[in-house]
C-alpha cells in the first residue's frame, strides 16, 4: 500500500508539473507522441510484410508440389483452359508475377502474361494438343507477331505436342522460346523457367538478366 501511495504521488506530481510547464513542454510531448506513432507504424508494416511472405512462400511451395504431382497423362486430358491455367501455375511457381491468362478471341495469339523479376513483359500461348500432332512453323510466325505487337521482352510456346524441324528453326532464329512436350514434362517436374530459356539460345535473355533472376528468386 505504501508503494502504491508513493506511486501515485509521484504520477500526480508529474502531472501537475505537465500542467504547470505545459506551454513549454508541449513540442515535447508532441514529438514523443509523434516518434510512438511512427514506431508503432513501422512495427506493423514490419510484421505485416513478413506475415505476407510467409503466406506467399508457403503458398508457393504448395502450389509447387500440386503442380508436380501432375503427370503429362493428366495434363493431356485438361480442356484447354484447364491447361493455360496450369502453365499461369507454373510461370508463378517460377517466380514471375502479375501472371493473368488472358486467352480470347482476339488476343493476338497471346493466353497467359507475365512479369519477369525484372519487371520485364513475358507472353505465352499453349496449345493442348495430341502427342503426335507438330507446330507448325506458321505458328511460331504469329507468337513472333504477337511479340511484336505487345511489345513482350519474352515469348514461350508452350505445347503438349511436338515442333516441326522448320518451327524450331524459327524459334531459334527470332529468340522464341520453344516448350515442347519432353520440355513441358521437366517443367512441370520442377526444372525452372530459368533453365528452360537455355533451350533456344537467347530466348530467355542475356546473361546478365538470367543472373539477375537468380540473385531475385534463387536457383
């Protein structure tokens, strides 16, 4: 009790001197009260940031192994815009973002958008198709225009199928990068979208970019 009674004479007394001098003190108290806001600010933005990472890669990883799990069978028997959504899986799996299928009539050959690390635009067209069947060299002709048009740093076709001689040509020829069905399997195995730019010489990028990469999203 006699701490108590102490304690309190002693808050009291500080208060009636806050009371006395406050024409003085006041920037004071104000700057304290200022410096405790923006403290407790950035604590919160502090654990919610981290809060979102931890969600983020937790959701990565998730989703990294239900797309590993997935055999070429299984992605054969997806309707097309089951498997345009799986490579949108994918190209997030990899570390891309702004990932948007945007697949319609009209849509210049383009079915799913990305954003490199480097805020660079990467555009995709996929194409389910039976094993046996061959893209033609027409084909990579209009993701070559559709490039162009949206003006994309990176273009991948992706396939379940296979390319003709002339096709993979092309693609090598233009920097179009080429994902064939044994190249879709390693993909979807865990191979990155990284290592798959390598496939088509330049396809992917310069060495600098490709490093660039890695040093934002690890191997």
């Amino acid at each position: 009790m006699a701490r108590l009674r102490a304690a309190a004479s002693g808050g009291a007394l500080l208060l009636a001197l806050l009371v006395l001098n406050w024409s003085t003190l006041w920037p004071y108290a104000l700057g304290v009260l200022a410096a405790t806001a923006v403290g407790a600010t950035a604590v919160l933005l502090w654990r919610t940031d981290r809060g979102l990472r931890r969600r983020d890669r937790r959701w990565r990883a998730d989703d990294r192994i239900s797309a590993g799990r997935r055999t070429l069978p299984e992605i054969d028997a997806m309707s097309p815009d089951e498997f345009e959504e799986h490579v949108a899986r994918l190209l997030r799996r990899d570390g891309c973002t702004d990932v948007r299928r945007v697949g319609r009539s009209g849509d210049h050959g383009v079915d799913v958008t990305a954003r490199l690390p480097d805020g660079r635009l990467l555009i995709t067209q996929c194409k389910r198709y039976a094993p046996s069947r061959r893209i033609a060299e027409r084909d990579m002709r209009d993701l070559l225009g559709a490039k162009t048009h949206t003006c994309a740093a990176v273009a991948v076709f992706v396939t379940t199928a296979d390319f003709s001689g002339p096709s993979l040509t092309y693609a090598k020829q233009n920097g179009l990068i080429a994902v064939h069905r044994d190249y879709l399997g390693t993909w979807n195995n865990g191979a990155t979208l990284e290592a798959l730019g390598r496939v088509n010489g330049a396809g992917q990028g310069d060495r600098r970019h490709r490093l660039r990469w890695k040093h934002t999203y690890g191997p």
